[in-house]
C-alpha cells in the first residue's frame, strides 16, 4: 500500500493528466445528452445577451461581407423580378388569348412573332406559322385586342405580316354604335383616320371601330379601334376622326390568324367590276380630251 | 510564527491565482465581444491556449495541465462547441509545455523569446487535436483543412504571444501594486 502510494505521488502529473484525458474524451463521447444541452442554453443566452449589448461596435470586415452578400443577392432577385414581370405579362396575355379563342366566330391559329422590321414606312411583323399550318396569303391576322394586320407572304413554316401602320392600308371600317361607314388608313404617326365622314353625320368620341362588310380582304366585326377625336377640316365637306388602334404597333409577342380567306368568286367578280368601271372611266377622259382638242383645232382655223 | 508563513503563503496563493481568474474573465470578456473585429478571413487568435502555456511556465506540471482541462472546459461551455474537445487539446497542450518548465529559470523563459516559440509549439499541437474532432465528422481533408485554418490560427494566436513578450520588456513595463 506504501509503495502504491508512493508511485501515485512520485508519478501524480503523468496520473492526473491521465484522468483528465479520460474525462474529457467520456465528455465528448456523452456531448449529446439532454443534461448538457440545456445547461449549454443557459450559458449561450447569457453569451447572447452580453454579445447584445455590444452589438453596437461595428465591424468592418462582417459588414463589408454582409454588403457583398447582400448586393449579390439583390443582383440575384432583380433578375428574378424581372423574369416575373415578363412571365405576368406573358400570362396577362395568354389569359385574354384564351378568351378570344373562345368567343370568336372564326377560327384562330395561334402564332408567335419571331421579328418585327420597319422598311420605308412599311411595317411588317414575321409569325412562326406557315403554309404547313394553313396559312395563307390573304389571311387577316389579329391580336387579343383587336385587328393587327394582313398576311401578304408565306413560306412553310413562316409567314409575313403587313401591319396596319402601313401607307397602303385601306381599311373598310363602320362605328359601332352610329353605323357609319368609313375607310381607315394610316398617316405615319400614332394614329389611324377614318375617312370618308361628312360633317353632318353625328360620330360619338369613344366608339369602337370594326371591319365592315365592305370588305373583301378583311373579315367583318374585328375590332379595329376607338375613337379619340373628330377634328373638323377647314374647307373639306368630311370630318377628320382619329381613331386610336386596338393593338399598339409593334406591342405584342403573341397573335392570332384568322382562318378566313375571301371568296376566289367573290373576289374576281369584284376586280372585273373595277376594271370595268376603270375602263368606262378612261373611255370617258379620252372622248372630253378628244373633245377639246377638236375644239382648240377649230378656232385656231378661224383664225387663220 | 508558523501560522503566520501559512497565513502569509496562502494569501500570495489567493492573490495569484486571483490574478489569472480575472485574465481569464477578461479574455473571456474580449472573445465574446472583440474577437470578431479582430478576425482576418475568420481565423481568429486563441487566446486561452496562451493564458494556459503562461500558467504552466510559471506554476509547474499539475498546475497547467488542470488549468489546461478547466480552461478548455469552460471554453467549450462559453463557445457552444463540443464539450471536452478543448478540455481535451488544451490539457495536451499544457502536459507538452510542462517539458519546458525550468523552476530556476521562470521569469528568463516566460519574458524572452522562448515564451514565443513555446506558445508557438503548444498552438500548433493543441490545433492538431482540436481540428482532427473538429472536422471528424465531415468529409473534408485533415491536411487541407489545418493547412488553411490550422496553421493560420498558430500564426495569429503567436502574434498575440509576442505581444504578451513586449508587455513585459522593462521599458514597457507597467506596475500594478496589489
């Protein structure tokens, strides 16, 4: 008993370090318990609690890193707002597709427009349908809104669209609500006038403007416009009416072809009543001219 | 007469180990509330490991490696780290340094350049124990790891050795009576 006593007091560093190795690896092993947990908690809301009351101090280093994570992530959620942006708007867009698929007396191919180009005041929209999807030339094209253009080209798989904000467009048009039949082009701003109104004839600011049955290339009842404005010209028997557009130029992504093409017999009937009417036209001018002529021959003869 | 050298021992005792209580509250106090100022790429300085070689140096074997067990103890508690991994490295550490520990020769070692490089060797060690149960449960490599925190953390823990070191130099010397 002596001699271990005296081999415990001769050796008591090695076996104290050696307890305290054990105590602390039996702490390790035993760091899940519950006990140690909850005594943990206590000393970490102190800890917490004192970190609190200095939490004034500023540090640069924390705050430079929480500026940097911070603008990156700013970066990050911009781009995500703006792609939720451009999908609500897609949305909006096809929610009201979706309604005019459903009300429309006519049948719609639904397309998409892959360019939009502006070429000497002629403005033209390409579509990713073509003649593999019964498109043709003649076909009338329109937005959610309303009319938006005529298809003046196709091949396969594309098509062209000539816009309403183009010089040569005549549109046969009638208001809505007064009935009154004008034809509406397009004068190179904002804006498309309805021609062809007399001052006389009552036209209300606010009416809507559709295709009429005047029409051969255009199916009837598209909305086309509203009116904005009726402007009286200055020594001219008609009245200017501005008419706002359905569809802003070159606003949509998405648009609808409609599956109507005029009547072949309909339409021939009607180009060989205009060259007929041409011909008796230019009949006419040639019998005045020859008229005149013999005229201006007879008195230059008395003359003489 | 007796009673009174007992008398006398124990308060110098008391007045000591008073002494290093209150470096460790005050150490304990700037880890809780400075350290993340003074973090570069968050490897910070372990200041304790240097308040335990500095007890061992100047108390002796048994009076560091207990030292080294509490301290580390109460450093796992305050840091919400796993309880007994610092107990366990820092008593390593201490048992490491008491090789170092010269009776006669306390005030050379603890004021000179040794204390430097012993505080240096007890960083380095008390880092490889800790960091071998600090990444022990995740994938990623020993050797890498202590490369990058092991060694950076000795480095800045021996700047703050140096400046224990130019504390004491005679020029800078402050007395404090108690």
């Amino acid at each position: 008993m002596y001699k271990l006593l005296k081999l415990f007091n001769d050796f008591k560093d090695y076996f104290i370090f050696l307890i305290l190795i054990i105590v602390s690896l039996s702490l390790i092993s035993i760091n899940s318990k519950q006990e140690i947990g909850g005594f943990r908690a206590v000393i970490i809301g102190g800890v917490g609690y004192i970190q609190k009351l200095f939490s004034w101090i500023p540090n640069q280093d924390a705050l430079r890193n929480s500026n940097k994570t911070l603008i990156e992530l700013n970066i990050q959620l911009s781009k995500e707002v703006a792609m939720m942006r451009k999908a609500l708007h897609e949305n909006n867009e096809l929610r009201s597709m979706l309604n005019i698929v459903s009300n429309s007396q006519y049948k719609l191919i639904p397309c998409d427009v892959t360019s939009k180009r502006s070429i000497q005041m002629r403005n033209f929209a390409t579509i990713n349908k073509g003649t593999a999807d019964s498109i043709q030339v003649g076909m009338s094209v329109c937005s959610e809104a309303g009319l938006v253009g005529i298809i003046t080209s196709a091949s396969e798989h594309f098509a062209m669209v000539e816009l309403l904000n183009n010089r040569n467009i005549k549109i046969p048009v009638v208001s809505l609500e007064t009935r009154l039949d004008g034809i509406l082009k397009w004068e190179g701003d904002e804006y498309l006038y309805m021609q062809n109104i007399s001052k006389s004839s009552k036209i209300n600011v606010g009416e809507i403007i559709t295709t009429s049955l005047f029409s051969s290339k255009y199916p009837n009842n598209i909305t086309v416009g509203k009116i904005v404005k009726v402007a009286e010209e200055p020594g001219s028997y008609f009245s200017k009416i501005y008419v706002e557009p359905a569809c802003r130029f070159f606003n949509f992504s998405q648009l609808f072809v409609i599956n109507y093409v005029p009547n072949p017999e309909e339409l021939g009937l009607l180009k060989e009543f205009e060259n007929e009417m041409i011909m008796i036209e230019n009949a006419k001018k040639d019998r005045q001219k020859s008229k005149k002529n013999n005229s201006q021959d007879n008195s230059s003869d008395s003359k003489k | 007469m007796k009673s009174k050298n007992i008398n006398s021992t124990f308060k110098w005792i008391n007045k000591t180990y008073l002494l290093y209580f209150l470096w460790i509250i005050v150490i304990t106090v700037f880890h809780i509330i400075f350290l993340d100022l003074f973090a570069i790429m968050d490897v910070t300085p372990d200041l304790f490991i240097i308040i335990v070689v500095w007890i061992t140096l100047k108390e002796g074997r048994l009076a560091g490696i207990l030292a080294g067990f509490v301290i580390g103890l109460y450093l796992d508690i305050i840091s919400a780290d796993v309880v007994g991994t610092n107990a366990f490295s820092k008593t390593i550490a201490a048992f490491i340094v008491s090789y170092f520990y010269k009776e006669n020769k306390i005030n050379f070692i603890t004021k000179g350049y040794q204390f430097i490089l012993i505080s240096f060797l007890a960083t380095l060690i008390h880092n490889i124990v800790y960091f071998f149960f600090y990444i022990k449960t995740s994938e990623q490599d020993f050797l890498v790891f202590y490369l990058k925190y092991g060694l950076a953390t000795t480095a800045y823990t021996t700047v703050f050795a140096i400046l224990v070191v130019l504390f004491q130099m005679p020029s800078n010397r402050i007395k404090i009576n108690v």
